[in-house]
C-alpha cells in the first residue's frame, strides 16, 4: 500500500468509506496543528478500490488473529 501524506482543514476519519464511489480511504498517524487561528490536520493516507476492501479487513484481522495468539502462547513470529 502507497501511504502519501495529506492536509486538511477537518478532522479526518480513520476509515473513510463514504467520500469517495471507488475508494475506501485509511488514515493514520493524525497530527494537528494550529496556525493563525486555524487547526489544520496533517496525516497519512492510502487509498484501496472499494471492491478490494473487503479483503483487506479480513487479511488486517487475521493479522491481529495471529500477533494475539503469538502473544498468548509467547512464540516469536
């Protein structure tokens, strides 16, 4: 994934799923800053074609699946 880095003026969700009919934006390390009064929000970006999402969520869950039971059972992955 292609993480870019972005600005904006609002408060950007994680997971974007409405802004967009052919894509699925994530978001992550959000920073803000304030200049002249205005709050800007700095963050990166990626985004994934909507018909591909759903794949995504379930590789990122089976991920987490797998570090939770790693962590449990004490095994270096």
């Amino acid at each position: 994934m292609k993480w870019y880095i972005s600005e904006s003026t609002e408060l950007p969700a994680e997971v974007d799923k409405d802004s967009s009919k052919e894509y699925v934006y994530l978001r992550k390390n959000i920073s803000e800053k304030i200049v002249d009064d205005v709050t800007y929000y700095t963050y990166q970006e990626c985004k994934i074609p909507k018909d591909q999402y759903d794949t995504y969520e379930i590789l990122q869950q089976t991920k987490a699946d797998i570090d939770y039971l790693a962590m449990v059972l004490d095994v270096n992955i």
